[in-house]
C-alpha cells in the first residue's frame, strides 16, 4: 500500500474520528452526556460546540424552554359536596437536567409524573374549599341587583353574592406551593398554575338550575301578586267612578227634570190666570185628569158634599137603568 492512501485513510479515520466526538448545543437545549447509559460529568447548559469520547459516550438533549402541562378535565368534589370538572394548565421547565434525566428520562414520563402531582394537589385544594371560593377571585364584588327588589327581598338576600375568604387566586397559590415542592426533586422547577375552566358536573346542574328557576320563581309570584293587587285597585276605583258619575247624572237628571216641571207650571199658571174664566177651566181640566187615577172600577169614595172633587159630580145625572125603560 502506497504512502498517499495511507495518508487519505489515516485522514478519513481522524476525520470520522472527530465527526463522531463533536456536537453542538444551541439554545433551546441542554445536554447530559452518558456512557454505557450513565451519566457523565456535568450537564452542558452551554450553546455551542462540544466534544465527546466517540462511541462509547451518547449525547442526550433535554429542553431547555418553558413547557407547557395542560392536564385533561376531571371531576372531582368540593367541601359543599358539589361535583365539578375542573381543567388547569401549568407552565414548567427543567432545571437541573442531570437529576431530570436520572428519574424521568424523557418529557413523556415528565408529563404523566405532573398529571399524577398537580391533579393529586388540585383535588385536595378543592375538597377543601367551597364553590365559591374556586370559581371567584374579588372579595368585594357587588353584584347588579334586580332594581324592583324590594326593601324585604334585599333584606332575604335575593340577587346578593355569597361572601368568599380566600378566593381562586389564593386556591391556585396553594395548589402551586403544595406542587412546586413536590416536582423539585424531579429537577423540574414549577412556574405557573392556572385554572382554565370550572364546569358543574352533569349530575349537579340540574340542581343548579332548580334553584336558580326557584328564586325567579319568587320574584315572579311577587311581581304577580302586586299585579293582582293594582288590578284589584283600578277594578275598585273604576266601581267607585262609575257610582259617582251616575249618582251625579241622576242628580242632574232630577234637577232638570225639576226645572222643567217648575217651568210648566210657571207657564200653566201665566196661562191660567189671564181670567176668572180661565182659572175655573184650570181647575175643571186638571180635576178631570185627577179622576181617572183616584176612581177605578170597584172604587169606592167617601166625600163631604163641599169637597173639590164632588163638586162637579153633583150636576151630573145618572145614566137611566134598563129596568125602567
């Protein structure tokens, strides 16, 4: 074998050589170099170009970026017994690569491990605490109240919000504590916590729902029953207008009517009066007009012979009877 072959071989040998003992880092990651599956020396947290011993020494890059958890719902109780389906999501990132590597490998185990921490601690922190502590932050909320409530159902408490202590915030500081402590020694360090979405579970809503159509039930039947009572109201003052209009109608009526037979009687009299004539035809035709209404049929009268009623029945002769015809 020729000198010049030897000499591209022995190259190509350094180059291969060197090729397999060189990697780069960048930025986004971190490595822990292993030989025959151990770890060796110090994680490399450096970007750049690296070394390594060739074949026996592997490069294994862990991610060196915030990551994301984004656990799937799941139901669980609170203190006031009521189940909830609850969703977080959390940001994480590796620390101390060389610890992460030791228990967890890879970000696949990384994750099912802050499944099991971060929905264990989110379970407890909401056994403990009620509803509203969870889905509500503001201590000092005021709500918008209904503004036909009156004094007394203010007073009941109707619309108003249930006071809280602590509130989401404080919930989620304390899943986040109680978790950060428990990944630290996974090499992980815990950035964030954060609830996305609080459901009612399907077996609670119902009742939920009963409650809120109960209470605007309440305020229904009151509505109505103020309703019936102005109905009532204007039934009564419409009674009562109406009695006086046609008390009032009558009255007028009356007045009227009296009027007019005053003024007949003013004009009787003015007729009547011309004469002495005249006032015995007056006396002769209403004396007449009288007779028809005092002398039925079968009416019997019992009169003095100077009485004003007998004195024009004294003229008057009796109708000869068939007998003596």
């Amino acid at each position: 074998m020729n000198k010049p072959a030897t000499l591209v071989a022995m190259l190509g040998a350094l180059g291969f050589l060197i090729f397999s003992s060189a990697y780069t880092v960048n930025e986004r990651e971190q490595v822990v170099i292993t030989q025959f599956g151990k770890p060796v020396g110090e994680p490399v947290t450096e970007a750049g170009l690296k070394f390594k011993l060739p074949f026996i020494q592997s490069v294994n890059s862990i991610d060196k970026r915030i990551l994301e958890w984004d656990g799937n719902p799941s139901d669980m109780p609170t203190k006031d017994k009521l189940y909830i389906s609850v969703d977080l999501f959390a940001r994480w990132r590796i620390t101390d690569p060389l610890q992460y590597f030791l228990r967890l490998r890879d970000e696949r185990s990384a994750q099912s491990r802050l499944d099991d921490i971060l929905g264990s601690e989110t379970r407890n922190a909401v056994a403990k605490h009620e509803l509203i502590e969870i889905v509500r932050t503001t201590k000092a909320r005021v709500p918008l109240r209904d503004a036909l409530l009156t004094e007394a159902e203010r007073e009941m408490d109707i619309g108003a919000l249930v006071p809280i202590h602590k509130g989401r915030e404080q919930v989620e500081k304390e899943i986040f504590t109680a978790a950060a402590n428990k990944v630290r020694i996974f090499g992980i360090e815990l950035l964030d916590i954060r609830f996305k979405r609080i459901n009612y579970n399907a077996s609670v809503r119902p009742k939920i729902y009963d409650r809120m159509i109960s209470e605007r039930r309440q305020i229904a039947e009151r509505f109505l029953s103020e309703g019936n009572g102005e109905a009532a109201r204007i039934r009564g003052n419409r009674e009562r207008d109406l009695n006086k209009i046609q008390s009032e109608a009558y009255r007028q009526v009356e007045e009227i009517r009296g009027e007019a037979d005053a003024k007949a009687t003013e004009i009787y009299a003015s007729a009547y009066n011309q004469s002495p004539e005249a006032v015995a035809l007056y006396e002769f035709t209403r004396t007449l007009q009288a007779y028809p209404s005092i002398i039925g049929q079968n009416t019997t009268l019992v009169l003095s012979t100077d009485s004003d009623l007998f004195k024009y029945l004294k003229g008057v002769a009796p109708e000869p009877s068939a007998e003596r015809e």
